[in-house]
C-alpha cells in the first residue's frame, strides 16, 4: 500500500499493531481506514456503506480488546471490510468476492480473527453468548463482545438471545454494541426502529442537551453533574434503556458511534464491569463518503466505481432479470387481482419490489429481517381470503423451514412463494447459494414447485402459482435469462405437464430450471431427447414412463443439490413403477462452494455445456460414436 497517503495504516498489518499507536493517533487512523475502504471497494465492488459506519467502532474494539484472544462476534456480515483490512487482509481486500479471493462475510477458515461465520443476519448475540457461557465454565476471562447492526436487531433470534443472556445466573460477561444507523439493505422498519430512533430523532433532547453542555462547560461543577443525571432521567422518556434494562442487559447511550474519544472512554468503563452489557450507538451508513450517505440504499453494495464521480448508472440491460420478470407480473397481476398482497423479510430492492411498493403501498408488507413471521404472515392472511405473495431468496427461506411446513403447507393454505436467487448465486458465497431449495420443497405434502427455463416460462408459472389454490413456489435464479420475449398476458401452465423439446434417441435429458440452453445444447450434438421437465413436483408421471420405455437411460440436470434434489423424484418415480433404467443425476456437489462468479461455479459444478457432455460421454461412451445408418438400395 502506498506509504506516503496511508503513513499509519501501512503499518498495521495485525491489530497487534495499531495497539502500537498513542490514542491520539486512532482519529488519523480512522481517517486512513475510511479512504482506504473507499479506495478498495471501489476497484472491487462489494458492500460498502455499512463498513463506512463502523470505522470508528472497528479502530476503537481492536485497540481495547486483545483480539483474537478476545472474542469479537460481526453480526450480518456486511460491516466486517473495516474488520477485515485490520486483521491481516489490507493488501488483499481488492479481490472480495473474487474466485479465490477475501471472502465477502467472517469466515473461520480464512482468519483466526473471524470468530464466527455469518452471511445471514442476527446471530451475533446468540454465538457470543454460547461462546461467553463456554469460557466462563473453563473460568477463561477472556472478553466476548458483539457487534449487531445493519438491521440485525429486527429479528426474533436476536431478542430470543437477549432474553436468554439478561437471565442467567451466573451472569454471562458479554459486551453487545447495537449499530443503530436505521438502516437494512433498505430503511429499517417497524415499532422497534421507531423507539430506537426516538432519542437521535429529538430535536429537543438534542437540543437541550447540547445547549447544557455549552452553558455549563466544565464537567466537574456540581451543575455539570447535575445535568448528566438529569439526562439519564430524562433519556427513559426517549430511548429504549428500559426495555434491554427489564431484559437483563446494563443499557449505555446511546452515544456517538463516530465520536471515536467518547467510544474509547465508554468501551474502557464497560471493559471492566461484569455480566451482560448493551452500548447504543447511532452511527450513519456510508459515513465519510458524501454520496453513500445521501444515498444509503443505492450504496449498500457496489460495483466497482470510480470514487471522485460515483455510481454511474447503466444503461438497462438488453434482457430483464428474472428478478425484473417477478416485479413487472406482480404489479400487473396486482392490478388484475385485489386480493393479492406482497411481502418482503427487508429484500425489498433485491427482490424487485420497489415499483410494488409504490403503486400498492397498502398491499405492501415489508416485515424487516424476520423470515420466519414472513411465512406465518402469509399464512394468515390467505386464512382470510387474501393471495399472499412471499418474495424471499432461496437461502432465506431456509429460515422460514418450520413455518413452510407447519403453518403453510400443513393447512393448504393458500400461499405462493417467489424464489429468488435459487441454484448457484456467485460472489456472495457459500451462505447465500441457493443450493437446497428444490430438495428441501419437494419431499413437502401439498407443494407444487415450478422451475422455469426462460423469462417468459417464469412469468406463466407466477400465474399458474397464483391462480393454483394452495401452497405453490417458483423458484428462479439470478441475474438474466436466455433472452426469451416475455408476452404481456398472465397466461397459465397445466401443472405437472413437462415440455417435449428435442426428440431424439438413446438417452432423454431432463432438464430442471435454468440450465435448458446447455442441456439443449449437447442434446442436439449427441442426437439426444431433451425434456424441459417445468415441474419438480407433481412430476410429468406420463411422459416419464412413455420416455422410460423407448430410451436407455435419462439423465437429469438441475441447478440444486444432487441429493434429494429433482433427479430423485425421477429416480423414486421410476422406482416405484418398477423400473431399473440407467440413470445420471448431474447437479451441485455434496459441498458447500466459494465465492465467484455464477458462470465459474457453474463450470466447477460440471454444469455448462462442456460438463454435461463429458458428464454423458463417461457415462455412456458410446454416444460419441454417431449411428451408422443402414444405406439404401
């Protein structure tokens, strides 16, 4: 790193390091950690406006705590860049994301400093906890601290661990920082931000408060004292102190997260006391970068940028997203439809639902970071007529699990979920692939679950989930499709009915979702059938058999787990016919993938083009040998 624009911070490779400074220095520090965040994730891309809020606390909790012998806990991930650049990944922040790369989120195996693995919000307080009970019963003294923010505190998990830690006895020495910046990837919502933000959001407390300081002056006269005690006081008619006080936890604040002298001095007091403890700081998302601060949402997370002109928008890609394809049928359908309502766990960007949430905003629903009321909510309202749409990533879902099974599909309630995001995701890694949706929605009682091969495909099966009466998914992948034009109508599918594509001979793939193209693909090379399979549940029972007793063998293809995925409906179908055909079942392997790219991952899996046709020409070499047709005459 260049010396001479970052004199401190190239000299700190380990916090270790930074301990090395005088306190007087951590402010240069800050300013050194913040230009130089906004240097690299400029080049790479990535989330950026959360780190920018935590410089200040990340300088402050690795100079007064001795990581990693001290446990430091990142709650969601997003704010952890800072983190990262000052345990030993400065000179490698760039290549986030990236194959091979500094991984976007903590991750144990990359660093020792990287406590716990998160990608999915809210189990900071729970991990710390479990860590603090552990040490204590080895009478370890080491600190166990928290940071949760960003949005995590909305979550039932987080109030679940707070409760379980403000009761315990003996007490649990754990520190939790809340990171109030009254942001998620979109604003925060709900009755806890609004109480959160009571206290910053007062002008007259502010006021006053700012106004005693100024009159008062010196903090040693009796008045002076006075004053803080009044400011305690009267801090209960404003912020939240009571209820983490009823809960269990000592309430400090809140106070100035970017105020790095006033952090330091609060940190070093709550050092040395015991038990469960809570520090409220206000922080503002993209501090120190004027344009993330004016634009928080749009700065969440980047593409590379350059830093002096900003995000430069581009042109609308020639293809929607399947993403887009959602948006643009719920608002139609919406408009066809009233008893359509639209509810979002705080995706609202990502799941494309912001021009829903401008034209319907009162059949509009964004719960916060909270899956699992998501899906009960859904299950609610289509208790009382309502058609409920839950837009949700597939590896969010997962955390909705319980509440699918018990309160939606259990009943045949009338609810269709949206999958976003489902297969391979790419630079987000292992915790954000959507890798087990299909077999973990299958092996459900009273689930259709549809998977397109095309934009347009995606669009009917929305409709055809809509119009279904009962539980129904469709799950679709990031980013763009083959290119398909999406007609205007709602049309439907007739469920459980696959689409014949190329008739050959020999072996019949079929194909499960977004991998048609390559499938169709080497089917037209080898001379083979290609099926465009549509449903994984209910199967195309019909089709499959005329298909088993005219070919070798089936091949199954699908953007999800091997194990218990699509190919295993087909191999339990023929099964319980009594059919022994040969059967190869590509998808994504028994492991957990990095982050790279969709196409790079894709390859690695086996799954474009070149993969599928060696995949086939180990199976059966034979293929690679054209038919000799008989001559005539």
């Amino acid at each position: 790193m260049d010396s001479q624009r970052y004199p401190r911070l190239s000299r700190i490779s380990v916090p270790a390091d930074l301990r090395e400074f005088t306190e007087a220095e951590l402010p240069a520090i800050a300013d050194e950690l913040r230009g130089y965040l906004i240097e690299a994730v400029s080049q790479s891309g990535g989330h950026f406006g959360a780190g920018l809020g935590v410089i200040e606390l990340t300088v402050a909790l690795h100079y007064l705590f001795d990581t990693p012998v001290d446990r430091l806990v990142w709650d969601v991930g997003h704010q952890c860049y800072p983190h990262k650049i000052l345990t030993g990944r400065r000179d490698t922040i760039h290549t986030v994301k990236q194959k091979d790369g500094v991984a976007p989120f903590p991750r144990r195996e990359e660093s020792e400093y990287d406590t716990f693995g998160v990608g999915h919000s809210s189990t900071s307080i729970s991990a710390a906890l479990g860590m603090a009970i552990a040490l204590q019963a080895k009478g370890d003294e080491r600190k166990v601290v928290a940071v949760i923010g960003d949005g995590a505190m909305t979550a039932g998990m987080a109030f679940e661990a707070l409760n379980h830690g403000g009761g315990m006895d003996p007490e649990p020495n754990l520190l939790v920082v809340l990171n109030d910046n009254r942001m998620s990837i979109s604003e925060n919502v709900g009755g806890l931000t609004r109480m959160l933000g009571r206290m910053s959001g007062s002008r007259t407390f502010n006021a006053l408060r700012e106004g005693g300081k100024k009159l008062l002056g010196d903090k040693r006269r009796p008045a002076a004292r006075f004053m803080r005690r009044w400011e305690e006081h009267w801090k209960g008619m404003f912020v939240p102190s009571t209820l983490f006080e009823e809960m269990g936890f000592h309430y400090t604040g809140p106070i100035d997260g970017h105020d790095l002298p006033a952090l330091l001095a609060t940190l070093k007091t709550l050092q040395g006391l015991k038990g469960p403890q809570l520090l409220h700081i206000i922080t503002t998302k993209g501090k120190g970068y004027q344009r993330a601060e004016g634009d928080q949402i749009e700065y969440h997370a980047v593409g590379p940028f350059d830093p002096i002109v900003g995000i430069v928008k581009k042109p609308a890609p020639a293809k929607p997203t399947y993403t887009q394809v959602f948006g643009d049928w719920l608002c139609e359908m919406a408009a066809a439809e009233d008893k359509l309502m639209a509810i979002t766990p705080a995706m609202r960007e990502g799941s494309g639902l912001v021009r829903f949430s401008k034209e319907f905003p009162q059949r509009y629903f964004d719960v916060a970071i909270a899956e699992q009321h998501a899906v009960t909510l859904a299950a609610g309202m289509a208790c009382e007529g309502a058609k409920p749409v839950l837009a949700i990533y597939s590896t969010f879902l997962q955390r909705g699990y319980d509440q699918l099974i018990h309160d939606v599909a259990l009943q045949g309630l009338d609810v269709l979920f949206a999958i976003d995001r489902g297969g391979v995701v790419g630079p987000d890694g292992a915790t954000h692939s959507g890798s087990f949706d299909l077999s973990f929605l299958r092996c459900i009682p009273n689930m259709v679950v549809m998977a397109p091969a095309d934009e347009n495909e995606c669009r009917q099966m929305l409709s055809t989930g809509f119009r279904h009466a009962g539980p129904a998914a469709v799950r679709y992948p990031r980013g763009s499709g083959p290119g398909v034009a999406v007609q205007p109508t709602l049309d439907t599918l007739p469920i459980g009915k696959a689409e014949l594509g190329h008739r050959g001979a020999g072996i019949a793939l079929l194909s499960f979702g977004a991998l048609l193209p390559a499938v169709e693909k080497v089917g037209r090379e080898l001379g083979l059938t290609v099926v465009n399979m549509r449903f994984i549940k209910p199967l195309d029972r019909a089709l499959l058999l005329e298909l088993a007793a005219s070919h070798q063998g089936f091949a199954t293809v699908e953007d999800n787990a091997v194990m218990g995925g699509a190919g295993s409906g087909v191999a339990e179908l023929l099964s319980a016919e009594g059919i022994a055909l040969p059967m190869l079942h590509l998808g994504l392997p028994d492991l957990y993938q990095e982050h790279a790219s969709r196409e790079q991952l894709l390859a690695e899996a086996g799954l474009d083009a070149d993969g599928i046709r060696a995949a086939l020409l180990r199976r059966w070499p034979t293929l690679a040998t054209p038919p000799v047709r008989a001559s005539i005459g």
